[in-house]
C-alpha cells in the first residue's frame, strides 16, 4: 500500500472571477521508503502540492489517501494534529527559534510526544550527533552557518521519527558544498526508512531521489 | 509543561522593551482603577458614617477626622499648601449663609489680672473679687452666641483681622462691669520694667440669658472681658516706651504673630463651631459643595443645640464622576495602547509561533501560554498598588479581586486581537518564507 497516495487533486487559487488553477486532476502515488523529488517551474504548484501532502493546505476537489485512509483535514488545529505522529516538515529558510538553543531547537521536535525524560535527551543527542552538530548544541542559531542551520531544522523535523519527512526546496539557500552535506544527510535518513518527499529547482538534487515527479504549469 | 515554561520565559524575557511597556500600562491601570475603587469606597463609607440620620440645628462642632485627611494642625504650623487652602475654604464658607467661629475661654483669677490700679478698682467696685470669664473670640461670635450690645459695638473687621495692629486693643465688657466701665475707658496694662499695653473699651453688652453649649454653662457672658483672636495679653509688642502706629515700625517678633488669626480661623476649620441661624438650611451638605471643590469630604458638622437635617444622599457624585472619568480614560488609553504593542509583538511571534505548530503544539497551547504570561505581567502590575496601600494606609484599602477583575477585562480585550492574529497563523506562511 502506498504511503501516500492522490488521486484526481485539484486546487485554485483566487476568487470566481480570477479563478488560478494550480492543481489539475493530479493523481500520484509515493511508496514507503522512497526518496521523491518534486519538480517544475515557478509557481507550477510544487508548495501548493505539498502543502497539500501536509495537509497545510487543502484540496479543492480529490481524495488523499495517507496510509491508506483518506485524509479529510479542513483547519488548522486538525492539520497539527495529523502531522504530528506522521509527517516532519523542513523548509527552504531553516525555521528555527532564535531565543532557543540548537539543543532546544532539536527538542522542540517532542514536547508534543510521549518520549520524556532521559529518554528524551538520549533521542535529541542522537538526532544531534546522526547530524554532526552535537558540538553546536549550546549555540544559538544566529551564530551558526546556513548548512548547520539547516542541520538542526532538519534534527527537530526528524526528532519524532516521523514516517514522511516533507522538505520545501531543503537546498535552496545553501551552496553546493553544504547542499552536498545537507543531501547526504538526507539520503542516509531514507535509507534507513523514512520516505521523504522533497521540493527542488536542482536537476543534480533530483537526481539523488529515487524518482522525480514533475508538475506542469498550467 | 515543558512547552509552557520554555516559552513563558522566552517571551518574558524575550521583548524587554515591549513587555516594559505592557507592564507599565497594567500599572497604570491598575493605579487608575485603584483610585476609581479607594475614592468610591473612602467616600461612600464617610458619607454612611457621618451623614445618615436627619437632624435639624442652628449650632454645630466641626470635626476633622483622622491624620491621613488634609486640614491637620501641622498644617496650621507649617503653614503648607493646605494651610493656604483652608483659609480660602474659609472665606468661602463664611460668604454664604453658614458661619463657622471659634473662641478661647479662661476663667482668670485676680479679678483678671489687670495690673492697673485704676481698673483693679473698677473691677471690684462692679462686684467682682476673684474670678473674671475672660475670652478671645473669632469673626461671627455675636451672631453665634446670640449677643446684643447695649452700649458701644462689637469688633469691627479691622480689630477682628489685625487685632495686633490696632494702637489699644478693643475689648468689649459684659453687662455687669456696665455699673464700673463706660465706652471709651482704656484700660492700661503696665510693669515698671518691661511693657505698656493699652486696651479701650468699645462696647458693653445686654444681659444675656444662661447660654447652655460651648461649654458656658453659668452666666453667659455678663460676667465676661472679651478680646478680638490675640495669642496672649498684654501684646508682646507693647514694649515700653514704643509707639506702635504701622506694620513697618513692628518687630520680628509681630510679624510673626501676625498671621495669629488665620492660624485660629483655620483651626476654626478643624475643631470650631458653625453657626446657621436658618434651620433649613442642609448645612451638612454646604460644607461638603464646598470641600469637594478641593477633593476631600472630612469637615462633618455635629449639631449641639437639636437636630440638623440633612438630604445629602451622595456627597461624593461629582467627584466621583471625574474621578471616573479620569479612570476610564486612563484605563482606554492603556487597553488601547496594551492591546496595539501586545498585536504587534504576537506579529512578531507569529514566525515562532508557526515553528512550534510545525512540530505539533496546538494553537490553543500557545494561546494559553500567551494568557498565562498577560497573568504574570497582571500580578506584577498589582504589586506597586499593594506596596503603596500598605505603605500608606498600613492595610489593603480595597478588595484586591476588584482591581484584579477590571484588569481581567482590560486583558480580554487587549489580548483580543493577538489571539484573532494567531487564530489566522498559518504553516503555509512559514513554507513560503512570508513571515517577518
Ligand atoms: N494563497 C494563495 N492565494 C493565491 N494564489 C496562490 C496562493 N498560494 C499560491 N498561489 C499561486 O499558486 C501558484 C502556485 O504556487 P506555488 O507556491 O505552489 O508554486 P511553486 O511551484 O512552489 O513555485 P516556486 O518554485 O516559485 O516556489 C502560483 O501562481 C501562486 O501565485
Ligand atoms: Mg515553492
């Protein structure tokens, strides 16, 4: 069965009269364990889809099959509430909380979760080692570089070992050095199980996934 | 619980300048709200004290109450603003109907200690061997005891208000020294060595019934001396030798007592009498009209001679209305102003506030932890208003639920548009790079 699975999405932006399809009876289907790149041009609707793999957003007209079971998210509190045991979120300007440690930033990822204590602070040190900034874990962010930024946004998403990470042009802002790093990391997380759905403009980042899919303008 | 403690303190530390602001309008209010309540309170109860029954008088005592009020003798010593104050109050009271006097009694031995001869000899040849009712009086004393004079006249305004200035001073006699004293006579006061004073009889008065207040109960005054507000007698001034005929010839020493009677006419104020021959009059509610101009309540009128009358229902209205006035405004101002800094730094959040929705913590978390953190400011704010009551007044002069609960609703509605904000905070935002 299939991770995820979409069948005939369609999603507009706009009013009635200035109606903007972006999303046109798009059917797809992303396995458990794959490494998925999503491309397109600008404003094809990479973020609205995946937005809507989020449940950020939400389709127009279609169904969403999560795991199986259809996905009927209408707001936002239901949205943090179906992301939260399933799918870890990663964007393109490394979301961190600048009052906060590295440390904490990583931590973040399960105040909401059952995993407490000592229990705790073993999974953050992990997440942190696995990412090569344990070291950093008493910084705060405005010290660090972008792919060290990127790193801890990347230890708070993946904290709660969620099954689907979602990433928004990971890369983005990084130069290909770090994006290499950042890359890496991510393909390490995949083979170890977790399915990751990831946003790219890059043909070379693309070419690291296992599959790419891409959106047309319309 | 681990979310609400880190991000309580991340936002109480985290914008020192905003939440010094936020602070400093729950202060604010919460002082506003402080005076509205403690003024409704301290003048409701002052009114219930002293005003509830009705009663019908010509004659009442004054009665100042406790040290925290204005109008204390230290005033009258120190001569402060309210010293200044009480004697315009005075004017103004005296200008209509009611009148408030004041006098000094002593019964002198030695046929009064005259120390001419010539007037010793006055004294006993109208029957009077030992003991002579000797008086200062205040303005109004005629009025207010009630006296006719059967030859001469009482005190003019000059004698009343500068009786140190005057060349001899007037006394006035009651009608059993007529027999002995005609209009005129001046009487000497003189030791050898030190001082020669001179006094002038300007009037004798009619007999006068047993005047049963004040404290006189026996003759009246037909066995009285009376003399205009002077600290003592014979005059410190009256040095031997001197000829006293203007302000700039006196000494120090005058001029110091000069302000003597507007000392007495303040005290008049504090622990005299009043005197309103109209019955109808609600004397109780004219004292009140005229304090509250200055923003106390605490002259209350004790009838002595029957039952005053009065209708005061809320001596307090208008004073209350402005202090009202002051207070809700002052209370507006802060809401508005609390609740534009407030929107503003959740604006600011709102990027922080998107990375913990990312990662799970629901939106009604973080509402709670931004109500719990406008709590904290709350009870902070409440600290120099319980600082100050107990400083001042040694306990908490209002129930502290009541500035609590108007800050409550100073929150609701501050924090009203931050949690519409939050309510509109959306992932798709942070995705997109939209935030700050
Ligand atoms: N909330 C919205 N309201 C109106 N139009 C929107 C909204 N969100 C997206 N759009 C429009 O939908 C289209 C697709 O946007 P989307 O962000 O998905 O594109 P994209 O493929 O991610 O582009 P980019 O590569 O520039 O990030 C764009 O034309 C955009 O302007
Ligand atoms: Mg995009």
């Amino acid at each position: 069965m299939a991770l995820i699975e979409l069948q005939g999405i369609n999603k507009s932006f706009g009013t009635k009269d200035k109606k903007v399809s972006v999303l046109e009876n798009l059917s797809l289907k992303v396995e458990e364990g794959e490494m998925v790149a999503i491309m397109g041009k600008s404003g094809a609707g990479k973020t609205t889809l995946l937005n809507i793999i989020a449940a950020i957003d939400y389709p127009d007209s279609g169904t969403y099959l999560y795991d199986g079971k259809e996905v009927k998210t209408r707001n936002t509190s239901q949205g943090i509430k179906f992301r939260k045991d399933r799918i870890g979120l990663i964007v393109q300007h490394f979301a961190l909380i600048n009052d906060f440690k590295v440390y904490d930033n990583v931590e973040l990822g399960l105040w909401e979760t059952n995993v407490k204590g000592s229990a705790r602070k073993k999974r953050v040190m992990e997440v942190l080692e696995s990412l090569g900034i344990a070291d950093l874990k008493d910084k705060y962010p405005n010290v660090l570089s972008g792919g060290e930024k990127q790193r801890v946004a990347i230890g708070r998403a993946i904290a709660n070992n969620h099954k689907l990470l979602l990433a928004d042009e990971p890369t983005g802002s990084l130069d290909s050095d770090t994006e290499q790093d950042i890359l890496n990391i991510l393909k390490d997380l995949n083979s170890k199980g977790m399915t990751i759905v990831m946003v790219t403009h890059d043909e070379d980042v693309a070419n690291v996934c296992d599959r790419t899919i891409f959106l047309d303008k319309h | 619980m681990k979310f609400y403690a880190r991000n309580l303190a991340r936002s109480v530390f985290g914008h020192p300048k905003v939440n010094l602001i936020i602070l400093f309008d729950l202060i604010l209010t919460a002082a506003a709200v402080f005076v509205l309540i403690q003024n409704f309170y301290f003048l409701k109860e002052k009114h219930d004290e002293f005003f509830g029954e009705d009663r019908v008088a010509k004659t009442y005592e004054l009665y100042v109450g406790e040290s925290v009020f204005p109008l204390t003798e230290s005033d009258a010593q120190s001569k402060s603003n309210m010293f200044y104050l009480g004697l315009e109050l005075y004017k103004e009271i005296n200008a209509s109907p009611i009148k408030t006097f004041s006098y000094t009694h002593d019964r002198r031995g030695m046929r009064g200690g005259f120390y001419d001869k010539a007037t010793d000899e006055k004294m006993i040849a109208s029957g009077h061997r030992e003991l002579i009712d000797w008086y200062y009086v205040s303005d109004y004393a005629l009025e207010a005891f009630g006296l006719k004079m059967s030859e001469g006249r009482w005190f003019n305004n000059e004698e009343l208000d500068y009786p140190y200035l005057q060349v001899r001073v007037p006394v006035i006699f009651g009608s059993n020294f007529a027999s002995a004293f005609d209009v005129g006579d001046v009487i000497i006061f003189d030791d050898d060595n030190y001082y020669h004073d001179e006094a002038v009889v300007v009037g004798i008065l009619e007999s006068s019934p047993g005047i049963e207040y004040y404290g006189i109960t026996q003759s009246g005054f037909d066995d009285a001396v009376i003399f205009p507000e002077i600290e003592s007698f014979p005059r410190l001034h009256a040095r031997k030798g001197k000829d006293f005929s203007g302000y700039a010839d006196l000494p120090k020493s005058i001029r110091r007592r000069l302000d003597y009677v507007d000392r007495e006419r303040f005290r008049t104020l504090t622990t005299g009498y009043l005197y309103c021959p109209d019955e109808s009059v609600d004397v109780q509610k004219l004292i009140n009209d005229y304090t509250s101009k200055y923003g106390f309540y605490q002259i209350t009128a004790t009838p002595i001679d029957g039952t005053s009358y009065s209708e005061t229902k809320s001596i307090s209205e208008r004073n209350l209305l402005l202090i009202g006035v002051l207070a809700v405004s002052t209370t507006v101002i802060c809401m508005i102003s609390l609740g534009g800094v407030l929107y503003n730094r959740t604006l600011d959040d709102r990027r922080t506030y998107c990375i913990y929705m990312s990662a799970g913590i629901p939106l009604w978390k973080i509402n709670l932890s931004l109500i719990m953190e406008m709590l904290i400011w709350m009870v902070i704010s409440l600290m120099p208003v319980i600082a100050l009551s107990l400083y001042e007044f040694e306990t908490l002069l209002i129930p502290l639920w009541q500035i609590a609960l108007f800050e409550l609703i100073v929150m609701s509605v501050s924090i009203a548009p931050s949690l519409r904000v939050n309510s509109k905070c959306n992932l798709d935002l942070l995705i997109r790079n939209q935030m700050n």
